[in-house]
C-alpha cells in the first residue's frame, strides 16, 4: 500500500463533499485522474473504500479507518508546516478551530482578536458546529481545538473550562409575558419564536429540545444574529430565545424585556476541548492556554 499525501487529501475531500466529482474538484484535479487514484488504492487495499447511494458516496468500514489515519497524518504534516514556518518571515500556522453558536458570536470575538493581534503569523479557521460534532472532528483529527457544551459527552479530549452560556427568553416590553421573571420552555411552547437559521448550531440545538419535550417550536422566521432575533422581538413579532449576554447588549427602544430559563439546559458550561495539551504544536498550545487563561 503506497498512499502519498494527495491520495490521503483527495480520499477526505470526497467524504467532506459526498460526491468523487465535487472532491476532485477540491482536490484541484480532473475527474478521471480522481477516479483512477480512488481505483488504485482500493486495488492496493483489495477492498471498496466507498459505497455509492442515493445522497452521494460515503464510506466502508474501511473507507473510516483510512479516513480516520489520512487526518492524524495530515494533521501531523501541517503541525510540522506550522512550527517550520515559525521560523519563515510570513510563513503563517492555521488552527483549526470548531465551536458552537454562543461561544463563536458571544465570548470568542474579543478574546481571538486579542491573540491574533499579539500572534501575527497564525490563522485561525473558525467553524461554528453543533458540539457533538466538534467533539467528533477533535477526536477524528479533523479540528485541532473545540469549543463545546459539558452537557455532551466528549470521551478521552482533555478539558478545560471557558465560560458560562446561560440562554434566556426575551420578549417586547407590551408582552403578556414581560413581567415574567422566570419559565420553562414547556411553558412557551405554544408561543411564536423567531429564530436563528436554520444552520445555526444553537437553533439545531433548540430544536433537539424541543422535540425531546414532545413539543416542536414554531417559528414566524429565521434571521442571521442574535441583535436581530432582539430588534425583532423588540418589535413584537414573537419570542425569542438568546444568550444572556446577547440580550445584556442589545438595546433597543424601548427595550426587550429578559427572562429566566430555569430548564436545566439552558445553563451551559462551555469547554475547551483537544486531544493531547502536551502534544499540540505551539501556535495550538499557545492559543489553548490564552482561552482558558492558564
């Protein structure tokens, strides 16, 4: 078996596309030059790597474990890029760096721009995710540092704490709700929301609790941030659900009216979370120890 690194690239652009067509293209390369690689290294392994469906190809049992080993090596090459390049003027390292909703708008913005500025030859690739996928892209190899719910299981990742996300009601100041100092979920099921969109990892996340409760949301529409979920319901046009912080800054005339989740999961330690602290590359390490201020 004779992988070289654009076998490894090609074989996960294919699986993160779903298609050999639009991984090929990724991959920079022709579709039968794509197809002639996947061929050889089925041959070399004398078992499909792929399984075509309706939805696209995903891949065998032993399509993940090439899968799985193609993203420890790669990620082994581009930590070694990375602490080379420290050493070449403009040569930059790229973290990769998965999160959810709250910790991406709310708490990561200031505290990133702070480390960017103070370390000017690393990019930072920020993707917002539910947490059970950031805890899987950090096991798998595919993110280096993840920003998740404690309220997920995340196995052998070490663990440090980063801030706490407590969600909140929001609604008008003329809602029969508004002085209201606490509730549940349950309680304003019945209620028009609006909402986040819908590829929002918080809005997914919302939902999950929803139909958990056997009592599916409605929502009168989706908008991109949470200012405008608030400017929104500042309106009168429904209900909405934020973080608190959110709904601290916004301020709108003549004002949105704040009110307690005492569902158990609206209160969320967020964590950092990676595989090895002590193996990470330094740029990786450096920006672990800023976030959890240690």
């Amino acid at each position: 078996m004779r992988f070289d690194l654009i076998d490894l690239r090609l074989f996960l652009h294919i699986l993160e596309t779903g298609s050999i067509t639009h991984g090929a293209a990724r991959a920079n390369m022709s579709l039968p030059s794509a197809s002639a690689r996947l061929r050889g290294m089925e041959d070399a392994l004398g078992m499909p790597l792929l399984e075509r469906g309706r939805r696209g190809v995903e891949s065998t049992p032993t399509g993940d474990t090439l899968a799985h080993h193609a993203r420890l090596v790669l990620g082994q090459i581009e930590r070694m890029q990375g602490e080379l390049g420290e050493h070449q003027e403009g040569r930059k390292a790229c973290i990769r760096l998965w999160t959810n909703t709250a910790a991406i708008t709310e708490f990561l913005p200031a505290a990133i721009g702070l480390f960017l500025r103070d370390h000017p030859n690393v990019q930072i690739d920020l993707k917002e995710r539910q947490s059970s996928e950031t805890v899987k892209a950090v096991l798998s190899g595919a993110a280096e540092i993840g920003i998740i719910s404690d309220a997920v299981e995340h196995g052998a990742l070490q663990t440090f704490p980063f801030a706490i996300d407590k969600l909140v009601l929001v609604t008008s100041r003329d809602d029969a709700l508004a002085t209201c100092r606490r509730t549940t979920l349950a309680e304003v099921a019945d209620r028009e929301f609006i909402g986040l969109s819908a590829d929002s990892a918080l809005q997914a996340y919302l939902g999950e609790r929803a139909l958990l409760a056997g009592q599916p949301l409605s929502f009168r529409t989706h908008v991109r941030t949470f200012d405008a979920v608030c400017c929104m319901v500042d309106q009168g046009a429904g209900v909405g659900i934020v973080p608190a912080t959110a709904a601290k800054r916004y301020r709108g005339t003549p004002g949105i009216r704040t009110i307690e989740l005492t569902d158990s999961w609206a209160t969320r330690q967020l964590l950092i979370c990676m595989r090895d602290l002590n193996a990470m590359a330094r740029p990786e390490k450096a920006l672990v120890r800023h976030l959890a201020g240690i």
